[in-house]
C-alpha cells in the first residue's frame, strides 16, 4: 500500500513539474539581438558605452525588455521606467540580489561593499538608512557647507584644475560625516587610500577583465601556477581594499578614545552599540557601512559637478537665468544656503537637469534575479542579470522631450515645479538597492552648485590664439561616467564675490 501512495506522489510530483517546466519553457524569452549558437550574443556586446546600444537595440526590436546571452549568461535589459518600476520595485523581493563577481568578492575582498555584496548585507543597508535617510542627513549640512566654501576657495586660487577640486570636496565631505576626520590641503594619505583601492574595483569590475570571473573554479589555483597572475594581483589589490576600510576606522577610534573626535556615522554608530554576544559583528558593521561610503559616493558626486561645469559651458543661457534667481532670491550680501532651495525653483531644476542630462551611473548598477519569472508574456529565468538602463529611462523622449538638450525649464511649469515631469529619481537606481546616499547626494550636489553659480562666470576658455577651446563633452565610460578633462574660464562674477569668499575662512561650524 505504502509503495503504491509513494509511487503515486512520486508521479505526480513528477508530473508537475513537467507541466510547469513544460509551461515556462512554452513562454518566449524577450526579443532581442540576433544569437549564435552557444556563444549567443558574446561578440557582439559594446565594450564602452553599452547604456547607448542597449537602448538602440530596445529600439530595434520595439520592446522595453531585451534578452541577451553572453556565452550561457542570461542578461535582462529594461529600457522604461514602466518596466524598471514594475520588476525592480514591485517584485523587489527576488530581484534585488547581486551577481557574484570571483575576483571582485572573493579574491580582492570587497564583500563587505554593499553594491558588491549579497542581499544577508541587508542590515548593513538598514545601518545605511538610520545614518542618511531624508532627516538624518540634515545633520551633515554644515560639513557640506564647509566643504562647499573650501571648494570656492580652491576655484579662485586656482581655477584650472576644478575636476581635481570637486574630488578633493567629495573626499572632504565623505571623510568628515563617515569618520570625523578633516582631510589635509593636498595629497591627504586617507583620500589617496580610497582613491587606489576604488581604482582598482573599477578595474576589476570590467566584465572580461578576469578569466575567474568566468570561470570561478579557477580562484582555486595557487598562486605559484602559471597564468595565475589574476591571484598575485587579487592579493595586492586585497591589502588596498583592506587598508582602505581599517586605516581611517581606526584613526576615528582613536580619536574618540583622545575625546578629540567630532561627531561622524563612526562615533554615532559606535556609542550605539549594545553589549550583546555580537558586539564585535556590530563592530564589524559600522566598520564596513563606513567603508561603503567613499566607494559610493566620491565618483558619482564627482561626475555629477563635473556635469555641471559642463552643462554651463553647453548652455550659457541657463547660467544667466540661474543667476539672476539667486541674485534676486539671495542678494549679493551673502552666500547662499540649503534653506534657500525652495525659492529657487530655477536652480533646482537645473540640478535635475544635470542628473538626467548625462546621466552618473547608466546603467545603476545591474541586479541579479533569483527565481524564475515571467512579464509581458516572457519568460526571465532565474540567475538572469537585470541591467536598468537608466540613461534610456532618462532620455526617453516621451516624458523628457529634445532630451540631449539640456533644459532646466522642462522640469518648469510658470516657474514652478511641474509635479507632471517626471522627476529624474531613476539616477539612482531602483527597487530595495535605490541608492542608500541619495539624499545626501542630491545636497550636496545642490549647495556645490548654487554656491558656484552665485560666485563665478562659467565659460569657455580661449586659446593662446585668441580661439574659443570648444569642450568636447566626453566621459570616460564605465560603472560611473565621468567627464573626461576639460578646459573652461572660472572667473568671479565680482569684487563682492572674491570678498565673500574669503571671508568663508572666518566661518565658524
Ligand atoms: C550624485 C551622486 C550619486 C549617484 C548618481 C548615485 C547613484 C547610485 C546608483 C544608481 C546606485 C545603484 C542602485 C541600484 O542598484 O539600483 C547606487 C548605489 C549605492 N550608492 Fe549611490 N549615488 C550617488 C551618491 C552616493 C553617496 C553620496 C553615497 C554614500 C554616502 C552612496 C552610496 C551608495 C551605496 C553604498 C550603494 C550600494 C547600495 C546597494 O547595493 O544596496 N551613493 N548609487
């Protein structure tokens, strides 16, 4: 009797799953470029700039969801806010993972990055949350501020070099809110640190840039073996990842022990910290939370004030109106403030305007789906990576119309923000990996912009020859898109301006 009931759950289990594997395999996967067989679409994949095939692609096959196959990989690309808003969002809860990168996680050590890591990290992003949700990160402003003034001062002191000033503010303001620490002037050993180590997980996450990645069974080779340089690398590049996460924790831990400390996430964090068995996980956390967010924020603010001293040159237009708002609104007997925001409906859609315009991170960084799925009549099998293409969500011309043009005004109805345009919030990602610095990110770029606006004239340089230098608007193309160098005249709009500037070295914060 007994094997007769087994038999029959046996079939049935059986048959259910045929039916269901016979079900799923019915559905289509989403059109997409022409595969070969077996290496599917390897060779034709873009190596720079991939967000612009993409969405050539998406146009090609009429379709906001393409499939693409790297020799067995499923790659997923979402072209609309619809699509991104419906997976991401609404069924955050299985595509919210991360694809596992051998060299990157494993070899270098960079687990404890949040982009990096697997969704257990999920009390790391909560930590994130606590220390930079909408009302804790009004707390930084003065750090911000501070940061701002200094930028000020570096541009009318030395006004050729604003993409190695707007890293050294990045730095300054992320250093001070995570640890508490006040960088140096020049060549800061907390900055470099941070500045090698990420160099070298951009490197590194390359896809194609390491064998391992592709086949992880080769992590287990010994370093002695030949072709095993990816180990010998890994190794080095380890100790920077390391360093870079330990050295300025223990400075702050230091400084907290002196009572010398100012307040940071770290000496918040670390007063927090129950006497529970897991004291040191705690430890651990707050450790690696601070680590995260150099890796997160110090490029992605860069290239956004990048952007801006770009889209200036690109539109002077939009540099004078900004302008005369903040004259009107701020006067000329003082530098502008975050409280100034919402009179300046002009400036703030500006800033918007350089978020979607050339957009930081186009394609966020991809998600990973962990079960099988189906939308739209397609079937999105599980272990697929989910690319969000925001540079196409950002330049669809339906919501954002002319949209290689940059326009704050589109962002405008009368003056005033259009609740009707879409905000350009698809810059920083989507679903449960929305960026956790979002909010200090936008105020940040926000205060930088308004205080240089109020105190400078962006324009083209000119040559030795008496010719205007014409920008050439390129970015180098990677994970975070950042303006390639380029020339531009930064030149105070006034006497008063050069003397509110220097009266910022008498602030007091
Ligand atoms: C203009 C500036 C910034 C932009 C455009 C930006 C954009 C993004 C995007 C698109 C993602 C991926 C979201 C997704 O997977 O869907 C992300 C993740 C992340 N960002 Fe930002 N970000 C900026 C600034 C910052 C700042 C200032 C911090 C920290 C203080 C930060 C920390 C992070 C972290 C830790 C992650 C990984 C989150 C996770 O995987 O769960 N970002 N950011």
């Amino acid at each position: 009797m007994a094997l007769y009931v087994y038999s029959a759950a046996f079939f049935t289990v059986i048959a259910l799953w045929k039916w269901s594997s016979g079900r799923k395999s019915k559905l289509p996967l989403p059109p997409g470029p022409p595969k070969l067989p077996l290496v599917g679409n390897l060779f034709r994949m873009p190596s720079t700039f991939e967000w612009e095939t993409y969405m050539k692609w998406s146009q090609t096959c009429d379709s906001d969801i393409i499939h693409l196959n790297v020799a067995g990989t499923s790659i997923i690309v979402l072209s609309s806010a619809e699509a991104a808003n419906d997976l991401l969002e609404k069924r955050s809860s299985i595509y919210s993972d991360r694809a596992r990168v051998p060299m990157v996680d494993e070899l270098m050590g960079w687990d404890f990055a949040l982009g990096q890591s697997l969704q257990t990290r999920r009390w790391h992003r909560r930590l994130f949350h606590q220390a930079f949700n909408a009302t804790a990160v009004r707390s930084y402003r003065p750090k911000e501020r501070a940061a701002t003034h200094e930028l000020l001062r570096r541009l009318l002191r030395d006004p050729d070099n604003v993409m190695e000033h707007l890293r050294h503010m990045a730095g300054e303001i992320i250093m001070s809110v995570a640890y508490g620490i006040n960088v140096l002037p020049q060549n800061d050993p907390f900055i470099k640190l941070a500045k090698d180590a990420v160099h070298t997980l951009a490197i590194a996450s390359i896809p194609g840039r390491f064998l391992v990645d592709t086949f992880p069974a080769l992590k287990y080779v010994p370093e002695w073996f030949p072709g095993a340089g990816f180990k010998r690398t890994a190794k080095e590049w380890r100790k920077l990842a390391r360093a870079m996460v330990d050295s300025p924790f223990a400075e702050a831990k230091r400084n907290i022990a002196a009572g010398s400390a100012p307040t940071s996430f770290v000496s918040v964090f670390l007063s927090k910290i129950d006497g529970a068995d897991d004291k040191e996980q705690q430890e651990q956390s707050v450790k690696a939370v601070a680590g995260n967010m150099y890796t997160g924020g110090a490029d992605t603010t860069v290239s956004a004030l990048g952007t801006l001293f770009l889209a200036m040159l690109a539109n002077p237009e939009a540099q004078k109106k900004a302008q005369m708002e903040i004259d009107s609104v701020v006067g000329a007997g003082r530098l502008p403030n975050f409280d100034d925001e919402d009179s300046l409906p002009y400036v703030s859609a500006l800033v918007k305007e350089v978020l979607r315009w050339r957009s930081v991170t186009p394609i966020a960084i991809p998600h990973f789906l962990s079960i099988d799925d189906e939308y739209k009549g397609y079937r999105l099998p599980a272990g697929s990576i989910v690319i969000p293409n925001a540079w196409a969500i950002l330049h669809d011309a339906t919501v954002y119309p002319d949209p290689y043009t940059f326009n704050p005004d589109r962002f405008l109805l009368d003056g005033k923000p259009n609740p009707a345009v879409r905000s350009p919030d698809a810059a920083f990602g989507f679903g449960r990996r929305v960026c956790p610095g979002r909010h200090m990110a936008r105020a940040s770029v926000f205060i930088a912009a308004v205080s240089v606006l109020a105190t400078f004239d962006i324009t083209k340089a000119v040559g030795e020859d008496g010719q205007v230098l014409e920008p050439t608007y390129e970015y180098f193309s990677g994970l975070v898109s950042m303006p390639l160098p380029f020339k531009c005249s930064i030149k105070p709009r006034s006497q008063r301006s050069v003397e509110l500037i220097r009266a910022t070295l008498d602030d007091i914060y």
